[in-house]
C-alpha cells in the first residue's frame, strides 16, 4: 500500500487528503494549523500540525518515508508560495521520490518544477478546462487524457447511429476518431445474449444501436464533433 502526505490542509488539501483515505491508502495530512489538523484527524491514518518548512521537523513524523508527498499550500500573498517552495526543496532534501504540488498558474508551476517537484497541479486550470469541453461536447462522458489534447472518451451512441455498421458509419473517415469498443445497453435492439456485453475488437460488419457505449480515441477537436443526437 502506497504511503502518502498531503501538506497543506485548505480546500483542495482536505478533500484529496480524504478522498486517498477512503481510497484505503495511508495518508499522513499535515498543516500549520491545530484548526484545519484537527478537522481532519479522525478521516486519515495519521495527522500532524507541524511546520513544512522545517527539514528536521518532516523527518520527525516519517514524511520522509512515504511514497508521494503532494504540496497544496494555498492562501494569498508570496509567505504563502514562498512555503511551498522551501517545502518541496525540504521534500526533495530528505528523499521523498514523488512530489506533487498545487499551482494556481503557470508561472508559480514553472517555478515548482524547477526546485524539484515532479508534477504540477493546476486545479483551477484543470477544472475550466474539463467543465469548458463539457459545456462544448455534452455527448461526451468520463475521458481519459493519454497525452495531451488526445484522448479516450465515452460517449452514449446517438440516434443517428442506431442500426448502422461501423463501416456505415465511418467515423475514422468522417471524425478521424477510433472505435476502440462496443458496450452494449442493456435496452439495445441487439439479440438477448449480447445485451450488456462487451465488443472490444468492433468489426466493420458490427451494428451499433442507441444507447450502447462507444469508447473512442482521438483528439479532443475530434471527439467534440461527433453527433449529438
């Protein structure tokens, strides 16, 4: 089982501190605040009030010995990012291996990745993004970036695609997008024994019905132009 902490204990620590909690990993949250430690003692393995900028003090409760340490210290004001940043150098001085950290731009990511974290998260960005291609391509559902501006995408298949074949429809031709597999609904015209099953190598002569589910792959331009209905 993976070992975690999350430093920095506001809105977007506390909710990811609970959510791997719940997810069954180990999670160590820390925070400068008896307030915000205390909020969440009872819904992670262990929770500590310490300062993130003190080496020793880290090494003191185990930080050193988790898997992944994510950086969420948020608030206004440079004390704030200043904190973060002796936090992720402290972190990389005592050998954590993996560090995640919050940045609400670019620039303040930029600055992250260089004094040593591994990955930046950008909440906010990432939020806008997702809700402004839900709000583009609503026919669109759960999505799993593989690089960027590509992806693999459930969609719930239109009207307009009922009874068709995968060759009738065309859709490398038409949207230079991928059929990767077929789920069937559960209320498709398709026979009895396939309803609710899994077509994961989809034949040019395959027919596709409403409602089943498409799982697709291609760019995200691509994928927002198939057809609603």
């Amino acid at each position: 089982m993976k070992r975690f902490a999350v430093i920095g204990l506001g809105r977007f620590g506390k909710k990811l501190a609970i959510a791997l909690a719940m997810s069954g990993a180990e999670v160590i949250a820390v925070d400068k605040d008896r307030i915000a430690v205390d909020g969440i003692r009872d819904q992670v393995s262990h929770a500590v009030r310490l300062d993130s900028t003190d080496e020793e003090a880290l090494k003191a409760q185990g930080i050193d010995k988790v898997d992944v340490a994510i950086v969420g210290i948020g608030g206004q004001g440079g004390l704030a990012f200043e904190a973060a940043i002796l936090t992720v150098v402290n972190l990389r001085q005592i050998g954590v291996k993996e560090i995640f950290t919050r940045a609400q731009d670019l620039i303040a990511g930029e600055v992250f990745s260089k004094v040593g974290a591994t990955e930046v998260i950008y909440p906010e960005i990432e939020s806008a993004q997702r809700w402004a291609y839900k709000l583009i391509a609503p026919q669109i559902g759960e999505k799993i970036d593989f690089a960027p501006g590509y992806s693999l995408a459930r969609i719930k298949s239109p009207a307009s695609f009922d009874g068709k074949t995968v060759m009738d429809l065309q859709l490398r031709q038409k949207y230079n997008v991928n059929l990767v597999a077929i789920k069937r609904s559960e209320n498709s015209k398709a026979k009895k024994q396939e309803k609710g099953g899994i077509i994961n190598v989809p034949m040019p002569s395959t027919i596709i019905y409403a409602e089943d589910i498409l799982m697709v792959a291609g760019s995200d331009a691509d994928l927002a132009k198939l057809p609603q209905e």
